[in-house]
C-alpha cells in the first residue's frame, strides 16, 4: 500500500484526526441494583461474551490477531454521556485499536473493510454499499441503511464534498483550510472498529471509509418518514399546549428544550438491547434534582441487560423498587409540558426512542390524581376539580364493595324504605350479590376493553350502547337487578375521571378484592382489606421516595400542591423530598410587587 497523498492527509484529517471526529467516552461498569437483576445482568453478561467470541472465532479465525488490546469495561470507570462507548486503551505489542467490546479493529485495505462488512450484513437487502472516488483517485465507500437516512443530505454534504472539494493543495495551508472544505455535517465521530461500524450503520448513520486509512467516520444524517408533531392521543388537553411527543427520540429532546431553555438541563444517553440498539435518554434539572435520585436512576439505567427495548415499559419494570406492586411507581405521558413541570420540581424523565411516552420518577400517589390544567386554570376551579377526583377514586374503588357488604351481611344499615326497594328489585334474582355484582363488573369490563381495542369510530359506540344494551337486557331477564346496574355504571364514570390509565386499572383490579372481602366478611372485611392496602402503600418507594410523601411521613411544605393547589403567589417553594435544598419557586412579595405597580 503506497504512501498516501499529503493533501489527501490533510483534508481527512478534520475527519479521522481531529479532535471533532473523536468519540472519546468513559465506561463504566454495570453494576446491579439488586440480587434480582444482579444475577440475571451476570449471566446474560457471561453468555454475551461466549457467543461473541465463538461468532467472531467462526466468522474470521484470523480476527483476534491484534494482539494485547485493551479498552475493555473497567470496574470505576464514570461514564459519559454514550455508556456504551468505546475504549481506546493500547496493548502492548499488538494493535490498540480496541473498544469496550473488544472488537476487530479496521484494515487499512478498503477492500478487507468492505468484504468484512459485507459478510457480517450479508442478507441485508436494505443496506447500501456505494463506492467512489474522491478528487485525487484515493477510492472510498459509503456504508448507510436506505429509508433512515436523508439521501439529499448525505449526497450534498458528503459526496459533492468528497468529489469536487478536496484540493490537495490544502495541505500546505493547514488543517483548518481542510476542515473549511471537508464534510459541513457536525454529528460526527471515530470508528475504530468493525463492530463500531456496524452499530453505526444500524442506528441511521453513513459510514465513510477511505483506502489507506484504519478506521472511518460516522456522520449522523437521519431522514426517513416520522411522524410530525400532533396532539397527544391518550391525553386530552382541555388547556394548555397542543403538542405531543412523537417516535422520534431528538424531537422529543427538542421539545424539552423549548420548553426549558437552560444550560441546567441535562440529558444523559445510554444505549440498551442487544438486537434493538435502543437510544434511551435520562433528563434532568441540576442543580433542582437531588443528585443521589439521579445518580440512583443512573446506576438502574446502566444495570439493565437486555435483548430488546421496544418500549418504555420495558424500562420500567427493570428499575422500579416493587416491581410485584400493583401502583405504578413511574409516571407516563405524551405531553412535553407535563414533563417540564415535573423535571422543574426536581424530578427526572426517561425518553425511549420510538415511543410517545416519557417515564417520570419518582413519584407520589397524589401525583397520579393530578392534571396538568390544575396548574393553568384558577386555584378555585382547580381545588374543585382535585376534590371531585379524589372523591370519584373512593367510589370507584369501594361503592360496590359497600354494596356487597351492606345487602349481605347488614341491611339494617339501610333506610326502611330504601331497604324496601331493593329487596324488591332482588326478589326474583336467583344469585347472591356477590355472583350479581361480578356479573356486572365482568361484563362492564369486557365492554370497555372492546370499545378500546376497537377502532375509534366504532369502540365509542359499542361501549355506550352495549352497556345500555346488557343492562337493560339483563335486568328484564332477572339475571341483576336494577340497583346494581346503577352502582356498576356510577362506578365506570368514577373511574373515568382518573387522569393516569395506570392508577386508574390499578383501581378496577383493588376493586375485585374489596368486593372478595366485603363478601366474605362485610364492613370488617372491607376494614381489614383498607389497613392492608395502605399498610402496602406505606411501605412503597419510588427511588427512595416514600409512596405516600405529603401525608405518610407528613411534609408541610408539600400540603400546598397535594389535596389543595394554593395559589401562584403563596406556592413559594419547591416540593422538599425531590429537590436538593430549600429552593425557591415564587418570591413572597410577588404579588404585592405586581399590584404596587399599578
């Protein structure tokens, strides 16, 4: 292989020699969060590295003659913000080319590199390999998959560059004149290895290799079709921002960031999935959150070893502290102003690329039963509003229990004529409450499950009419009676009224187990079945936080935003149990310094 051109060495080195094309990035050892994951993370860890190594060993038996190469992943070691970046650590004697991996680094010979990388995609119908010629006849080849990459981009910004632009005159006026000329895209880094460059490939980016050089360029240059910013579909916005996340993982960073513009917000990037290759982001405020619910959710992040993320809730059952509880302990939404909020009071968010729906943590139970617009409406509407929530809770979750309890074991309890009444309406029903009421509730279910899965235009109407339908149906048929239809409809609207999904079927399934206890031992049952459930919920921790923070341990500074929203003006700090210190979020002469202006 000949020496090559000082002008070519010049004009590339923006590319392989800058210190922009370098992705220097620390690792960091996975360290797991609990004996549950810490075993699984070592033994799919072990067996990772077998089948690599026999992959590697059956592809190419020549591929681990490099030599004492290190850069593997050191125990210590911080990380950056790529946790799966690649070492650069030398061994002695052989070639230092390594990564965390310990992958075959690149040949000088283009054509070793190509045939490499063609073995490994071959069957690969979707990735492109294109070869040219740059200015002075060095050839070179462009590795990308057709359909996630901006082919308008790459063929303006990278091959008219390559083509017609690279002088070899350049290398007598410097590096600086090479770079003014070289590739125009920013999102850049080294490749120093085959398996680099595969990953680079799969995850949207165009791979750049020279003849004569032993490693390449990645450049960022994503396109396909995405879908644009729409309003969010689970959530409906009565007031406030229009806006909803989307699949793509940068817009919805992008979002955050027009919402937050500071320097303070931070957002870490982690890499998860074997096959997936998942870009997963952990958002936070420093300087607002407490930095040991950071470093926490970090450590959880780092710990997860995985084949697949497809989406968030993979995620979250692998870091949360009960993950056999029923209550959520992460909250999700699609929309960005809900997210600001929560990171602005000192929370962290979780963004998966290909989802809408971004993971809060930690969180409250109170947090669950409140609403974006109870911040942007008046404090007296939005009181109301909360009440009315916390009140249709209640019922959602005990109303048929009590029914169960007071019909079979103390009717006593009843107005004569309201005792009258329904045991008229029962006279002619051959099943006991608690097989009447399951009925229902079974049946109510199954309807709304349907209206759900159906498409839109049609599942709102099953679920309407075909609960009017059954109710109606059955009642003339004796299988219920009229009481307990109504209780089961007053119940579904309750629920409704839920703002989180995930509260709120957490709800419909506690409500069977009152219903279980009501049946079997009456008001008591539903007595010891409340002091068990909220006992559970005491004992509950969202990243260290307790469950029920506010209330269960008691936090007067919190009582400003739990039952009640005070107003603007009197909402002076920050919820304690998230933020660092006793941080400000009003002055307390805001609102006599507004009205002394007029």
């Amino acid at each position: 292989m000949g020496t090559p051109h000082p002008g070519t060495d010049a004009a590339f080195f923006c590319i392989f020699g800058g210190k922009t094309g370098e992705n220097v990035t620390a690792t960091r050892a996975l360290r797991p969060f609990s004996a549950k994951v810490g075993g699984r993370t070592q033994r799919m860890r072990d067996w990772r590295r077998k089948w690599r190594h026999r992959r590697m060993s059956m592809d190419d038996p020549h591929s681990g003659s490099g030599g004492g190469g290190s850069g593997g992943v050191k125990k210590g070691d911080s990380a950056g913000k790529n946790n799966e970046g690649h070492g650069g650590g030398q061994g002695g004697g052989g070639n230092g080319n390594g990564n965390a991996d310990g992958g075959e680094p690149l040949q000088p010979s283009l054509a070793a590199n190509e045939e490499r990388l063609g073995h490994i995609l071959q069957d690969c119908s979707d990735i492109a390999f294109r070869r040219f010629r740059i200015k002075d006849g060095r050839e070179a080849l462009l590795v990308y998959t057709e359909g996630i990459v901006d082919s308008a981009e790459t063929h303006l910004h990278m091959l008219m560059p390559l083509l017609f632009f690279v002088d070899p005159g350049l290398a007598e006026k410097g590096a600086d004149a090479a770079a003014s000329q070289g590739v125009s895209l920013s999102q850049m880094r080294r490749i120093d290895s085959v398996e680099q460059a595969v990953e680079a490939v799969l995850s949207a980016n165009v791979l750049l290799l020279v003849d004569g050089y032993a490693e390449g360029a990645a450049f960022n240059v994503k396109g396909g079709t995405r879908r644009s910013v729409q309003e969010p579909n689970s959530e409906v916005v009565i007031r406030g921002p229009r806006e909803g996340f989307t699949e793509n993982l940068r817009v919805n960073t992008a979002l955050l960031r027009f919402k937050i513009k500071s320097p303070d917000l931070k957002m870490v990037r982690f890499v998860k999935g074997t096959y997936t290759r998942t870009d997963i982001v952990l958002a936070y405020i420093d300087g607002i959150a407490d930095r040991k619910i950071v470093q926490e959710a970090k450590r959880r992040i780092e710990a997860i070893e995985i084949n697949s993320v497809l989406e968030s809730g993979y995620i979250e059952e692998l870091i949360e502290d009960h993950p056999n509880s029923p209550f959520p302990q992460l909250q999700y939404t699609e929309r960005p102003d809900t997210v600001a909020g929560q990171l602005l009071e000192g929370r962290f968010a979780i963004l998966v690329d290909g989802t809408p729906f971004v993971m809060i943590g930690p969180i409250t139970v109170w947090q669950l039963l409140q609403a974006s617009e109870d911040y942007y409406e008046r404090f007296y509407i939005s009181n109301l509003i909360r009440w009315l929530r916390f009140g249709f809770a209640l019922i959602a979750l005990y109303l048929p229990a009590l029914y169960v309890a007071v019909v079979t074991f103390h009717p006593d309890m009843l107005p004569t004529t309201l005792l009258l009444s329904v045991a008229a309406a029962r006279e002619a029903i051959p099943f006991p409450a608690l097989v009447e009421m399951l009925i229902m509730e079974v049946s109510f279910e199954a309807l709304r499950e349907a209206g759900i899965r159906l498409p839109k235009t049609v599942g709102q109407a099953v679920s309407i009419l075909g609960a009017l339908v059954v109710g109606q149906a059955a009642v003339e048929a004796g299988i219920v009676s009229a009481p307990v239809v109504i209780i089961v409809s007053l119940t579904g609207i309750a629920s409704f009224t839920i703002p989180r999904f995930s509260l709120a079927i957490t709800i419909r399934i506690l409500r069977f187990v009152m219903i279980f206890a009501a049946a079997a031992f009456g008001l008591y049952g539903l007595v010891i079945a409340t002091i068990m459930l909220v006992a559970h919920m005491c004992n509950l921790n969202s990243f260290g936080v307790p469950y029920l923070t506010g209330v269960a341990p008691f936090r007067g500074r919190d009582q400003q935003d739990i039952f009640i929203r005070t107003p603007w003006s009197r909402m002076n700090y920050m919820p304690g149990t998230y933020v660092q210190s006793r941080r400000k979020r009003t002055d307390q002469n805001t609102k006599q310094g507004v009205h002394e202006s007029w």
